[in-house]
C-alpha cells in the first residue's frame, strides 16, 4: 500500500507542477501585455462605464 501511495503523490506533484508553470506562464503574459498597453496610454486613462 505505501508503494502505491508513493506512485499517487508521485503523480499529483507532477501534476501540481506543471499547473503551476501553465499559471506563471499565462501570469508572465498578462504582465507583458498591460505594460505593453500602458505604454502605449502613456499618461491618458480613459475611463470605463458600468456596462463596459
């Protein structure tokens, strides 16, 4: 039994891993695009009404 819990902790690690690159990844391009748009704002902000 504890050889099986091993091959299951194993797996979830593995896992938990690679959703977590998949997060940062998608975290780190997030960054990069609202960089790239205030850039491009420059120091305008327009602002949103409720239903936008």
């Amino acid at each position: 039994m504890n050889f099986l819990m091993q091959h299951w902790h194993l797996l979830v690690l593995s896992l938990a891993s690679w959703l977590n690159r998949e997060q940062q990844q998608a975290i780190e391009y997030l960054h990069t695009e609202n960089r790239v748009l205030r850039e491009k704002l420059g120091k305008r902000r327009d602002l949103l009404k409720d239903d936008q």
